[in-house]
C-alpha cells in the first residue's frame, strides 16, 4: 500500500536537522506517511503557511497569530528562549533610546524575534526604521554599515563575537525578566486542518517520537546536524541544539502556553497581531 505523502517544512539549521533526524533517516516509526522535507529559512515558511501551501511546518509563533484559522499547533516542536533568545547586536553598545531611531536589520516581519522587537521599541514596525535581509546575512549587513544595529537569530546568538559585534538587548533574557521567568516563545511546528483530527494526533506522534529518538541518541543526531552548522564545530551546535531541542521541545507544558498567550496577547494590544487567537493544540 503506497504512503500518503505530505509536505513537511522546517529551517536549514542544526536544531530542525537534530529534531527530524529520526524521520529523516529512517530510524523511526513513520505511522505509514511519506514525509517530503522542504528546507527553507523561517521567513519563506511563515510566508507559506499563510498561503497553506505545507502540510505540516515550523513556523514562527508571531505568524501562528496570522494562519490559526488553517493550522493547529503541534505539542511537541517548540523552540523556547529560557533565558536566551534574538539578539540586538551593533559594531558599539547602543541603549535602547538610541536604537528606537537607529536602521536596524531584521530576519522578517513575521518573525517571532521581530515581534519581540515591536514589543521592546514599543514602537509598531512601521515606526521603526528597519531593513529585512536574510538571517545569515545580518551580521555582513551591520559590518559594512547599512545597517547599525543587527537583529539575529539562529546560531548567531553564540557567533556574534567573531564577528567584532557587542550584544545591546537578549529578547530572551528581557523577556523572562519582565514575565515572571518564562521563556520567550519564538516557533513551533503546525500541521492544517485539512488533514482530519485523527490523523493530526497520529502524525503528531510521528514527530514527538523523532524528537525523543534525536534527545536520547544526541551524538550521532548531533553529528547530523553538523551539515547544517555554519561556521560552528561540534561542541557549538551540540550547545547550540540543546538551547533550542529540549524539554520544551518535547511540550510546551502550562508554562510554554501560558508564554504564548502573553505574547501574542501584548501584540494584541499594541495592534501588530491582527487578531488573539485561542491557542489550538492537536491533543
């Protein structure tokens, strides 16, 4: 009996590569699916979920607000800043003030760290000076001046150093200062509703046990995800996944839901997310 195909779309990076390198690889119970694996930086994805073109996606919790009408979040894919997050790096130390009227490099504006830039500027995007350029062209951006600050996300918030860059604000650190320690939430995976209710929670399985299988093999999924490391060796993706693939990732809990509606919540109220949806889990 030939496997039902579906399309599924995660990041080019060390962590998505950890996370679904059981599937990838064949190590695990597939719940008779053919899963086709669509690399594409997090900008492209949150564009084409809002269009429902991926059956399944990782997706920025800033654009979960904009396609929850299509999607259902998935329990298990989280990407969760405890303590760490996007990062406002600058060839100088900038205060805040200074920043609100400085050009500023973002990853794209639907973006969970840009989001979280609205929130701290207190400024709506289009208050903000800002230039989109992909992620792993921000710190190129910033070096050679057009821009002056660099919002970055990724493996950059572990290499903005060799770049000659400073830190002026960790989102993830301001974040759980200001919201009784909770992570910062910045994406997560999403499968639409296309797909009948019963096969969401089979599928979902599909994903948490690829996860599980990466957390509890770590060296050899690590080794994998070497191939999607720039310009890091194995002792920094192996901190770098572990930031993003955790406990968190396994489930969001109480606390990771309780993050998520204040955030979008505060986008609510400041009028950059269009609508609060009610979080909708596939249980």
């Amino acid at each position: 009996m030939e496997k039902r195909k579906l399309t599924l779309g995660h990041s080019p990076d060390p962590d998505d590569a950890f996370m679904f390198y059981g599937l990838a690889k064949g190590l695990i119970d597939d719940g008779g699916y053919d899963f086709e694996h669509i690399l594409q930086d997090i900008q492209t994805l949150n564009e084409r979920a809002n269009r429902g073109e991926l059956d399944i996606s990782a997706i920025s919790i800033h654009a979960y607000a904009h396609v929850c009408g299509e999607y259902a979040l998935l329990p298990s894919g989280a990407s969760m800043g405890d303590g760490y997050g996007p990062m406002l790096v600058a060839r100088e130390k900038f205060s805040r003030q200074e920043i609100a009227s400085l050009r500023i490099a973002v990853p794209g504006t639907m973006t969970s760290a840009f989001l979280a830039l609205q929130l701290w500027l207190g400024k709506k995007g289009e208050q903000i000076d800002y230039t989109v350029v992909p992620f792993d062209e921000i710190f190129k951006t910033v070096n050679e001046g057009l821009a002056d600050v660099g919002l970055i996300i990724h493996e950059g918030q572990l290499t903005f150093e060799n770049e000659g860059l400073v830190c002026c604000e960790d989102f993830g650190v301001w974040w759980g200062r200001e919201n009784d320690g909770l992570p910062l939430p910045l994406g997560g995976n999403v499968i639409h509703k296309r797909i009948p209710p019963e096969e969401r929670k089979v599928i979902s399985d599909v994903l948490e046990r690829s996860i599980r299988y990466s957390l509890e093999h770590r060296a050899e999924a690590v080794e994998h995800s070497l191939q999607y490391a720039r310009d890091m060796g194995i002792d920094l993706a192996d901190k770098f996944v572990g930031m993003y693939v955790n406990d968190w990732t396994l489930d969001y809990g109480e606390p990771g839901r309780e993050s998520i509606r204040r955030f979008l919540r505060r986008g609510h109220e400041m009028g950059v997310v269009p609508e609060l949806p009610e979080l909708e889990f596939v249980e």
